[in-house]
C-alpha cells in the first residue's frame, strides 16, 4: 500500500480501542462527559425507520446524549450534518442515494470534523478499511449491546478510536495485501475495462461469455476492493489507472 493510501494514523494510534475495551475503559475515561460538560448531540444515519426509532428511544433515556436529528440516506445525512452540526455521528454504510462512505467523504471535503462512529452490519474488510480511510472515529456492528454503544459514542465523542476486534484486524491484514488495480483478478480487471467502456451487465456478460449473476458479482468485488460506491466511479477509477 502507498504512503497515500495508508490508514489515518489516528485509526492504528495507541489511542484505539476495541469495543471490548471500550465498556471497562469509558466509565473512568469519559463518563464524566455529563449535564457539567453538555450533553453529546447525536445523528441517527440508518435507511430502517424502526432501527432509527430503536436507537433514539434508548439514546434519548441517557444523562449525557441527545438525539438532534435523524437521516435516511446518504445525501439527507449530509445535510443534516450541515444543519444540526452534531457532535457524533451514528452512521450505517449500506445507504440508499450515497452510501455511508462517500457521504463521510463529502463531509470531510467540506472540512467538517463530526465525529462518527460506524454501526452497520457490513463486514467486507474493504469497505471497513474505505470508511476509516475517509474520516470515520470508530467502526461497530449492529449486535453490540446497547450500554456498549452508549460507552463507544462517549469514547468517540472524547476523542477516542474506537473498532471492533474484527475490524482492527482487517485495518492491520489491509496493510500488507494488494490495493488498487493490484487488489483484483484477472477477470474482475476485464470487467473493469468493460465498466469504463460503458458497457451494461448483460452487454459485459456477452462479450466475457458469462452470466449476468456472474458479472453482477464480480461488480460488487470490485467496488468494494477499490473503495468504490458505483459503476462510474469504477469507470473513472480505470481510466485514471491506465486500464483503458
């Protein structure tokens, strides 16, 4: 991996911390963050409305966290952070509109310094690695337990890095695998070519002699391998590499 594309070096710091950790750690660290110090606003991103409601009910019962505002995609989450200007961020990546990474990207172009902790259920190293790439504080899986969360946001919001043992361990494995181009096959590199080529699934399917299913997936890798949120962004992302 180049220099460029290393990890923040926030995410491998001394300072992060498993969200195993982070329950043992938060109540002498950062529980003093109370009515004193102000209470914690919060941005519920998730597209499930009874995800959204779950996690405001149980955030809004807490001493020292409030929840601002709600979002149901990616484009709305930006706006919002532009409005309420919360101090953390729960955010989901599988969004509708813009995903959750490349909203986390827009928002770091435009110099906002939100916190935001991921809290999804998507597991695929190279979106986990993508999402710490562009900003994020702290990275979660919807099955935490609920005072855990509650630890995680105020470990965020004090400056912590917060990440699942998982996710710490795809940030170290991605440090020494392929990236880039280098990261995909043979085959997903001619699909690739096609994308940039402007060609449809079934259009790609029939030049490679392949299935429509096949191609749709090899797709999928290649966005998550690069980063990538959807077909125009791989397009440019091959022109740029020299694919084509």
């Amino acid at each position: 991996m180049s220099e460029a594309d290393a990890v923040p070096a926030r995410t491998m710091s001394t300072e992060a911390t498993t969200a195993t950790e982070v329950t043992k750690q938060a109540a002498s660290t950062v529980t003093g963050a109370g009515p004193t110090r102000g209470r914690i606003r919060v941005l519920v991103v998730d597209d499930h409305q009874v995800v959204r409601h779950g996690l405001r009910s149980f955030l809004d019962v807490q001493d020292d966290i409030e929840v601002v505002g709600e979002a149901a995609d990616g484009a709305e989450a930006v706006e919002r952070v532009r409005q309420l200007r919360p101090d953390v961020m729960l955010l989901d990546l599988l969004l509708p509109s813009v995903d959750g990474v490349e909203a986390l990207r827009m928002l770091r172009a435009e110099g906002d310094q939100t916190r935001v902790l991921v809290l999804t259920s998507f597991t695929e190293p190279a979106r986990v690695v993508a999402a710490l790439r562009a900003g994020a504080s702290g990275y979660l899986f919807k099955d935490v337990d609920p005072d855990a969360l509650a630890q995680a946001i105020r470990a965020v919001h004090a400056g912590q890095v917060l990440l699942e043992p998982e996710v710490a361990t795809a940030v170290l494995r991605s440090e020494s695998e392929p990236s880039g181009v280098e990261a995909l096959t043979e085959r997903e590199k001619e699909v690739l070519v096609e994308l940039a080529r402007g060609r449809s699934n079934r259009e790609i399917a029939r030049a490679l002699v392949v299935s429509e299913k096949t191609v749709k997936a090899h797709v999928s890798s290649i966005l998550a391998k690069l980063g990538l949120s959807d077909r125009t962004q791989a397009a440019l992302y091959a022109v740029r590499s020299g694919l084509v």
